[in-house]
C-alpha cells in the first residue's frame, strides 16, 4: 500500500495496521514537534521462527528519511530517550514531556530495548518519558523498571507514573515487553491512544500490540 494509505490506516485502524505491519520508529535526541519523514523500508530478513508470520509491508518514521522510498513529510510528536550517560537522573524526578495541545496527532520514539516508557494523565493531555536503563545507579532494566513502578514520579509535571511498559509486569497498568518493541501514539478526536508493537527484532516478526493508554 502506498504510505498515504498506511497512515490513514495507522490512524483509524491502529490495532488492525500495527497487528500485520511492522513500524519501524527512528527518534531525536531532543523532545518537541518535529517534520519527520514517513514512508517505506526494505529490511534486512531474516529466517521467520516457526508460529509466527512474516509482517505485511514495512513502514517507518525516521527524522531524515534517507533509507525510505515513496517518503511523505508527517508532522510529529518526537519523546526523545533519555540516554543511560546523562547525568542528574532520578526516579522520583523523571523528564517529562506532554503531548497536549496541537501541534501534531502522531508520537514517536526510538525503539524500545531494555528502556522503560513511562505515561501519567487522561488521553486528552497525557505526560510520557523514555528511559534508558541506569547502570551508573546500578538499575539495570528490571530494577529501574521495578524502581519506577514503586515511586516513580515526573519532574516538570509533578505525580507518579501512573502506567509504564518495561522488563516487568505489575497489574494491568505496568506492562512487560520481552524482546523489543515499538511505541507509538495516536491522537484523534482529541484523545491520545498509546500502543506498544513488539518484536523479536528491528523488521519483525511482530510478536503482539498492547495498548498503553
């Protein structure tokens, strides 16, 4: 399908499009509104393991775009992923960014592996963050996830992380992925819907779609 169609169909049919599609998401390492570039991407293929089923068609945001064919500027919300080097990080005061306003219906962020993604809020405004596990704090994923689920709370947007995704599950609030995964979000009619695509690797195969928010 043309990218045209694969973002009306992100956008309407998100469960449906994420379930036999794989979307590939490309970050900056700054939060804010950006012109990114949508379109396809041949993958590197690897064997399919047995149960599982080779994705559709491959899709991707990316900020520059240049490994994609049929590209469409697309204007985003970009979480940046808070790097496991960065100084001054704490739990209890995690990076946030919100996604009201409107300056775009669409979220991204880079791929998910061993990091946790945090959201606090209603779908009307809701506050995310992206974290790299904390080594330097001896956190590796589980425990920072763990750490987050037990007082994790927003520095610019003061409360606790009221729903994560990371290495640990908690309810149905705090969700675990097990291999990597993608999250995306989703704005229409003026609410946010927040998902989760996982995989066993960057093209697939996709393993399921959780929603977030």
């Amino acid at each position: 399908m043309r990218p045209a169609t694969a973002l009306y169909q992100l956008k309407n049919m998100t469960e449906s499009f994420l379930g036999t599609n794989v979307l590939r998401l490309a970050g900056k390492s700054t939060s804010g509104v950006y012109d990114f570039k949508f379109g396809k991407y041949s993958p590197v293929l690897l064997s399919v393991p047995h149960g599982t089923q080779r994705p559709n068609e491959y899709f991707s945001f990316d900020p520059n775009g240049y490994t994609l064919t049929e590209t469409m500027n697309v204007r985003v919300h970009n979480v940046r992923m808070v790097p496991k080097t960065e100084k001054g990080f704490s739990v209890q005061e995690i990076e946030s960014y919100s996604l009201g306003g409107n300056g775009a219906d669409i979220m991204v962020t880079g791929m998910l592996s061993d990091c946790a993604f945090c959201i606090k809020g209603q779908d009307t405004a809701p506050i995310v963050a992206h974290i790299q596990p904390r080594p330097t704090e001896q956190l590796g994923a589980v425990d920072m996830h763990r750490a987050i689920i037990r007082s994790g709370r927003f520095k610019y947007h003061e409360g606790s992380v009221d729903r994560s995704l990371g290495r640990v599950q908690n309810g149905h609030n705090h969700m675990r992925y097990q291999s990597y995964c993608y999250v995306v979000g989703v704005k229409n009619g003026g609410r946010w819907r927040i998902y989760a695509q996982h995989v066993m690797g960057s093209a697939g195969p996709i393993l399921g779609v959780t929603r977030l928010l």
